[in-house]
C-alpha cells in the first residue's frame, strides 16, 4: 500500500465512522506496523485533504469529474490532487493511483504547482470563502451571524496547526518546569496572561511522554480552555462539572482552590477517563465522580458550576479538520438543544448567588449567544456579569460574553459566559 492510499482509507474511515482520523490512524498502524514509516506522509496527506477538500473537489470539477462523494476512491482523488497542487506529485506515482481515483494521470499532472486561487476566481463573496477556505456556505452564515469580523483570517487560521499550551501544578512554578521540561527537548514559555498556563514553543508531541507528565506535574489543555476555570472562581467553594468528560477543567477547579468539586457524565466510559486524569494528578480525594444526566440535575448545594457541554467543535478544527466533512446544520440544532436544556436546568436548580460559567468550544451563532439569550429570556433569577479576567475579545451581539480566537489570541476557537443567579 503507498500512503496516498492509507490517507485515503484514514480519511473515509473517519467519515464514515465520525471518528477522529489519530483514532482511525492509530487502529490501523497498529494493525500494520511494518507501514509504520510512512506515518508523517500519511499525516501531512490526510490533515492536507480534511482541511481542504471542498477546494480539492471544486478542482475535480473543473476537471470534468464529479460530484464528490466521501468514498475511499474519491478521498484518493482528492489526495492526488491535493499533492499535485503542492507540487510533490511524482509522475510514477500518478500513473500508479490515477485509475484507482477514476481520474487522469496527466490531468493531475497538470495540476502540479497551480495556484489554488485560480481556480475560485469565477466565485464571489461567501461562495469564494466557503471554496477557497473548504468551509460549508452554513458554517460561514453561523459565523456571520454571531458577528465575528475578518472570517477570512479566522477560516485561514482554523486550518492551521494548533499552538500547544499547558496548565501547570500549583506549587511548581512554570520556570522550574521548563527548566525540568528542558532536558527532553521541550520549551515551553509563560503565558502573559495566566500565571499557571504556558506555551509549548518546541517539542509538544515529546510533552505526554515525560516523567514530568506521568507525575501529573502539568495538563495538556488550551489556554482557552483553562480560562474557563479562572473564570468560574472556585475559592473555596463546591464547584461541579456536570458534563466533565475527562476532568480536564474539574480537575483546574480542585487545583484553583474548590472545597471539593463534583464532576459527572452521562457516559460512565467517559468518567473512565477522568479517572486516569485524577488519578494521575492525585485529586482523588478531592473530585467525587457521579454518572448522571446534566438535564436532570441532581444536585442543589454548590457554588460554582461549569456547563461545558457537547458542541459542534468548530473552535477545534485545528486539531481535527475531519469534522468538517461531516457537521451539519442538523447537528448544530440538536447541539444547541442539548446546550439549551443543559444550562436550563442547572440555572433552574442553581442555589441563589451561585456562579454557573456556560462554555463551548465552537462559535457558531446557534451554540453560543442563541442559547444565552433563550436561557436569559426565560429564567427572570439569572444575570450575565463580565466573565474575567479578560482575554479575548467582547462579541458585539453579547458583550458581557468573550470570545477566543486562533486568528487573534493563539488559542481554539471558545465562548464564555458567567451567569449569576439571584
Ligand atoms: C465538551 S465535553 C466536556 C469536557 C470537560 N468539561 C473537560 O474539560 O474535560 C462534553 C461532555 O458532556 C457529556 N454529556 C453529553 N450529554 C450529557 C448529558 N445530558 N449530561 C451529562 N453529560 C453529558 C459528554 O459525554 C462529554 O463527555
């Protein structure tokens, strides 16, 4: 097998099973490991395709060949493609693949060294950015919608690699870690804004491997992301994550402080995960888990909530641009439903003067200031107050909210609130 071929196999699995393609890529690698050095082509191939492949089908098109579908030997077509447009497309291989694909061997040929924007110039407005930045048209019209300025910047962006950040251990200070992270290879830097979160400026695939890591010394988690928990305050407080996956963010309450934190799941499997979490970073003894329905919600008595529900993962496309092939209007609606009735009822059950920080990782109108103003319009005891400190920017249509940006702050794409409830 050449790796334009796994690529393609990567890439149609992923689809086909809405899996991330590392998760696709690791089963298969592991079934084969005698492909294993073809790993980093096979990344660069397939990363190149998700994050482009509206582009690479319009191309196609202009080709004579259509309409795209996600089958394997399309996704090879568009592999092909993609490595002619990047000029690395050797002759032999073309000739090799091109039947597969159903295409042309010297049509591909031709392609090699074309610039991309050539191809997008009969278009205009949203239609341009939509092929040109391989966004569907509606994910561009959610993004409008909320007010978000300089799409084109932020579409570029969201199909780069992400930076690394990490959050560090109270009680070792970010110096000593990059002093101690240093001797594998590993720079990290201070985060002007957030004193326990830093920057990994080198060698962030070495980070999980360290002994610093196994001794739960540091967290791989997005600057963004541990926002989230300096916003939420915890001191002293119960704080809860009734939709706490793997205890990323209970696990920052019980380091900034929380009396004890609560952390639950619909998905015991998930809590699985945190258990690995907590366990690595010795917070047993402060995190109870709980297997529950966030909808429901079973607790009344505590001071800080985070609601961090299922979203569209359009503020993570930089780390997994598969999901664009995938998400569509329908999953927004059903996201937002969730996100709606998650925060509902946790506002409804909160206890007076309780702080409930209402956080995704997407951007789309629909998931972000739709469900604040339905919640706020619907329960009189609940106020948004300014989520601080203040790292990101104010969204216009809600500026009591903040809104993180990988075109402007480094970090995925969030959206924070801070609600209080009277
Ligand atoms: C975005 S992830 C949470 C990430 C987590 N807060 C962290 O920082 O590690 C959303 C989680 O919500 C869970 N979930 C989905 N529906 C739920 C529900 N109705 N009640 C509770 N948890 C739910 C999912 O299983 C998933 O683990």
């Amino acid at each position: 097998m050449l790796p334009e071929e796994v690529a393609a196999l990567i890439l149609a699995d992923a689809v086909r099973l809405r899996t991330s393609m590392r998760e696709v890529a690791t089963r298969f690698f592991s079934k084969h490991p005698e492909l294993d050095y073809m790993k980093p082509v096979v990344r660069v191939l397939s990363l190149g395709v998700a994050r482009n492949y509206l582009l690479l089908d319009h191309v196609l098109a202009s080709l004579g060949y259509g309409p795209p579908s996600h089958s394997t030997n399309w996704m090879l077509a568009r592999v092909l493609v993609f490595e002619a447009l990047s000029n690395k497309l050797k002759p032999s291989r073309a000739r090799k693949l091109a039947p597969k694909a159903g295409v042309d061997a010297d049509k591909l040929l031709d392609l090699r060294g074309a610039n991309p924007r050539e191809f997008v110039k009969g278009l205009g407005g949203i239609d341009k950015l939509s092929v040109l930045y391989s966004f569907p048209r509606w994910v561009l019209e959610e993004l409008l919608s909320a007010g978000i300025d300089n799409i084109a910047q932020l579409l570029q962006s969201l199909n780069r690699d992400p930076v690394r950040w990490i959050r560090v251990r109270p009680g070792i200070s970010v110096a000593e870690l990059a002093t101690r992270l240093a001797r594998h290879g590993i720079v990290i830097e201070p985060d002007k804004d957030l004193d326990d979160v830093a920057m990994i400026a080198r060698g962030a695939s070495k980070a999980p491997h360290t002994p610093e890591y196994q001794q739960g010394l540091f967290v791989l988690q997005d600057k963004a992301s541990a926002l989230v928990g300096h916003v939420a305050e915890p001191y002293n407080k119960v704080g809860v994550d009734p939709t706490a996956g793997a205890a990323i963010k209970a696990s920052h309450l019980a380091w900034l402080g929380a009396r004890y934190v609560i952390a639950g799941d619909v998905k015991a499997q998930r809590l699985g995960e945190a258990k690995h979490t907590l366990r690595r970073l010795k917070l047993g003894h402060l995190v109870d888990l709980v297997v529950g329905d966030a909808r429901k919600p079973y607790l009344s008595r505590y001071g800080t909530v985070i609601v961090d529900p299922p979203c569209s993962d359009i503020g993570r496309l930089q780390y997994e641009p598969e999901v664009k092939l995938w998400l569509t209007r329908g999953d927004v609606r059903f996201y937002r439903r969730l996100q709606y009735r998650i925060l509902r009822a946790i506002l409804e059950a909160a206890p007076r003067g309780a702080r409930v920080v209402y956080s995704v990782c997407t951007l789309t109108y629909s998931e972000t200031i739709w469900v604040v103003k339905k919640v706020l319009s619907e329960i009189a005891e609940a106020e948004i107050v300014e989520p601080e400190p203040l790292i990101g920017e104010k969204p216009r249509k809600m500026p009591k909210a903040q809104r993180l940006l990988p075109n402007l702050h480094r970090t995925q794409g969030f959206f924070i609130t801070k609600f209080i409830k009277l």
